[in-house]
C-alpha cells in the first residue's frame, strides 16, 4: 500500500466532554482537511446504497451488534483515500484497538496525536453538573446556570439530571475511556507523537495551544 507523505496525518484523542468534537471541527475547517469521525462515518455509509459496504454496516449496526476492526479499517482505509485527504485528515474515533493501530501504521504516516487532557475529577463536574428541562433545554449549575435554582429560564420546567449524567456513570463512562485508550496513547507517547493539550481551559484557548504547537512544528521543519 503506497503511503504518500502528507503534512496533517493526524489523530485526535480527548475522554469524554473534553470538547473533541469541537476541536476536531475547527482544526479541520483552519487547515481545510476532513474531520473523519467514525461514528459519523458509519452512518454515512450506512445512509449510502451506493457503497458496497453499506448493507454490511446496516445489518450490524441494525441488529445491535459490533462493527468488527476488519470493517472500520476496512472503511477508514477507504475514506482516507479520497481526493480531499490529500494535505490530510483528523481522525476521531480512530484508532479504537491495537489492531487498529497496527492497520493504521500500515497505510499513513500519522504526524500529530493530539490528546486533549482532563482530570477525571473535572470531567465528573462538567457532566454531573449538567441539567435539563422536559423541553431539551440545557444548563449547568456552573457554568451556565439558570437565574432560580432547579427551574428552566426558557420554559420554567423542572430541571433534571439525565440518567447518564450521573457521577456512578460518568465514572463507569471514564474506566472504560482508559482502559480502551490508556495503552494507544502510551504507544503513541513511545513513538514521541502524543502531543498533551491541556482541556481545562475554554474552547478558544485549546484551540489555540494545537495550533500554536501545529504551527512551531511546521516552523522547525522548514527550517531544518
Ligand atoms: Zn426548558
């Protein structure tokens, strides 16, 4: 498999509520790169009777069961393939397994792996302080809170915490974010790729930081 050298392989990792989703957005909208989600990605192929691994992927996911390594690589290999991917692309989602990232050393050259870091303990207070009314209305009791405790601003509903909202969750959600993801990023941390952003600042700063570190990197290459 050819593997072209492109200057914005890059992966990015962030546990739960660290914004990823966001970051993943902007990075690819400065650098004009597609942001490939594999969630997002499924359901594309999913959507599309055209590719032939569309009804694959509808009788897995339909029929509740897990997409196998072979079937995201499978995808992954072919999405990163296209036309828009030729300066690069953000990976989110991607790689999930060790047999992932074996595959993905085999057809790329990742440049950047991005980690947007969180203390647990600040994950568990963004997400437990989450609130919501009936009418899908969204607060947090700090970071935007209503004007009356426990009341909706918009519709005065009762305001709830969401069954997966709580701390017992959030913390059952993060074992299992390190578990899976604890030994890619020591590999990655081996291979001197794993760039630490830190994820308790606002969205602007994170943002920021990748760049700055994107663009020094660029910098330092040119000017070797
Ligand atoms: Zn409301």
């Amino acid at each position: 498999m050819s593997k072209n050298n492109k200057p914005f392989e890059i992966i990015l990792f962030g546990p739960p509520a660290s914004g990823k989703g966001t970051q993943a957005k902007l990075l690819a909208d400065t650098f004009t790169i597609p942001h490939i989600s594999t969630g997002h990605l499924l359901r594309e192929i999913k959507a599309d009777s055209d590719n032939h691994l569309a009804k694959q992927i509808a009788d897995l996911i339909d029929n509740g069961r897990l997409v196998s390594d072979e079937l995201v690589n499978q995808m992954v290999s072919e999405r990163i393939k296209k036309d828009d991917c030729q300066v690069g692309y953000i990976l989110d989602g991607f790689p999930r397994t060790e047999e992932q990232v074996k595959f993905l050393d085999g057809i790329s050259n990742i440049d950047y792996v991005f980690l947007i870091e969180i203390k647990d303990e600040v994950i568990i207070e963004r997400i437990s302080g989450r609130r919501t009314c009936k009418n899908g209305h969204s607060w947090h009791i700090k970071y935007s809170p209503t004007k009356v405790d426990g009341i909706c601003d918009v519709c005065s509903e009762a305001l709830y915490v969401r069954d997966d909202d709580t701390p017992e969750k959030i913390k059952d959600r993060l074992e299992i974010y390190h578990k899976n993801n604890d030994p890619i990023l020591n590999y990655y941390q081996e291979q001197n790729k794993l760039i630490k952003v830190n994820g308790d600042q606002h969205i602007e700063k994170v943002f920021q930081d990748t760049i700055k570190y994107l663009v020094d990197d660029l910098r330092s290459k040119i000017n070797l």
